[in-house]
C-alpha cells in the first residue's frame, strides 16, 4: 500500500510524533505523499526542522501548516528543504506568526519553484516585507496565480516597516501590469488608504490598456468608494466571445 496523502487537524502533535511521521516518510510506503496538511496542530520549529529534512521534495504538491506559529526561523526551514522543489503547486502558511523578514524568504522560494498557489492570510509582511515578496514576483518569470495576502499589516501602523501603503503599492502595480499567471490576488483586511488603492487601480488599467487579462483583486471597502468600484468592475472576468449559434426551426 502506498500512501499518498496526511492529513492532521485541530489534534496536537508532539516532537516525537514528528519524528515518527518523518521516519515513515523514509520507507518505500510513504515516498510518494504528495500532499501533507498540518493545521492547527501546535507544530514546534524544532518539529518543523526535522519534518523539512525528510519531506517527499520530489513528489510533494501540496503543502498546508495553516494555525502553526512557526515564525520566521520556521520558514528559512522550509526555504532550505523546498527550494528546488518542481512539483509542489500548492503552499499555505496562514496564520503562522510570519513577520517581515519571510517576505524575502517566500520570495526566494517562489523564485526556485512553481508555486502557483501562495496563502499567507494573518501574519504580519507588513510593507516591507509585501514589496520583498512582490519585487521578485514583478522581476522573474513566477507561474504565481493566486496570491492571498489578507490581514497582512500592509498599513501605515506597522513598526516593522520603513516602506508604506503606497510604495508597497507601487511595487504590487509594476507585478500587476506585466504578469500572465495571475488571476486573484486577495488584498483584504489592510488598511491601504486611498492614494495606494488608486495605485493599484491604475495597475489593473494599465492590463487593460496592454490587452491582458483580468485579474480579480481583492481590497478593503474602506478607502474611496469610486476607486473601490473601479477596482471591482476592471476585476470582473471577462464574458467569452464569439457569436451564438442560431437555433433550427422546428419543421
């Protein structure tokens, strides 16, 4: 029997409960998992550290640890273990206690993958961190297609931060007019103000002035409501073409 799939939630796992799971990813048996999801599960950094010396790299596609505060050190472990990784698709990391400095490391490992599905909803990238992650995205060819970076702190109330709103929006702008892999990103629950929703507003135009495709971004109500309708209008999906076949009359 070959087992191809774990999944683990809201049920606490110790250290040595990781240890034993990354022993059986070892065996013959359990080499071929390609999806592991961890949520809720009070995963320690030391576990985190031992499961990402023996993760299936070559198989896995998807990967979720949603509601672990791993942290920062968490994610350089899993930059270390992941990078190179072709076949994982799909990576979760909401609500993980992520700081500003995963920015550049979530960055790097979508610059050595092909991730194309990234989730890091409630943590805390703030400005800087966002820009780092985005600067790469807008820079190398990245197959991302779905971004969900609510709740992020991407305000200007963050102390982490010596970038705000707007130029973090700036840099999102410069990913948004030129990429051809995404098509939502989910921007929701930061406070941005206008003059950065306006920035991304003029991202999403200048899509359709380049004749791209749309792409659905998704903003707090809290800012201008002619620039949140603007924004939801150039977002919406674009109706197939092509003209309707004529229905045969009945003889």
């Amino acid at each position: 029997m070959k087992v191809r799939e774990i999944y683990c939630w809201r049920i606490p796992i110790t250290d040595s409960d990781i240890i034993d799971m990354a022993l059986m990813l070892e065996t013959p048996c359990w080499k071929n998992v390609s999806t592991i999801e961890l949520i809720d599960t009070n995963l320690t950094e030391f576990a985190l550290g031992r499961l990402s010396r023996t993760l299936p790299v070559g198989r896995l596609k998807k990967l979720v640890l949603d509601y672990n505060r791993i942290g920062d050190e968490g994610m350089a472990n899993l930059l270390v273990c992941l990078t190179g990784n072709k076949e994982l698709q799909h990576l979760s990391v909401n609500y993980c206690n992520l700081k500003v400095p995963s920015g550049i490391l979530l960055a790097e490992l979508l610059a050595k993958s092909n991730i194309s599905h990234l989730e890091v909803t409630g943590n805390a990238l703030q400005c800087d961190g966002t820009a780092q992650l985005v600067d790469v995205l807008s820079t190398q060819d990245v197959p991302l297609k779905t971004l969900l970076i609510a709740d992020n702190g991407i305000d200007s109330h963050g102390k982490g931060s010596q970038r705000g709103p707007f130029m973090a929006a700036k840099v999102i702008r410069r990913w948004l007019t030129c990429t051809q892999y995404l098509e939502l990103c989910d921007l929701r629950h930061n406070d941005i103000g206008d003059l950065a929703a306006r920035e991304l507003m003029d991202g999403l135009t200048d899509r359709v002035t380049a004749g791209l495709k749309n792409i659905q971004l998704l903003v707090t109500c809290r800012i201008e409501q002619s620039i949140y309708k603007t924004i939801q209008q150039l977002g919406k999906k674009s109706k197939g073409g092509g003209k309707k076949k004529k229905k045969r009359k009945k003889k």
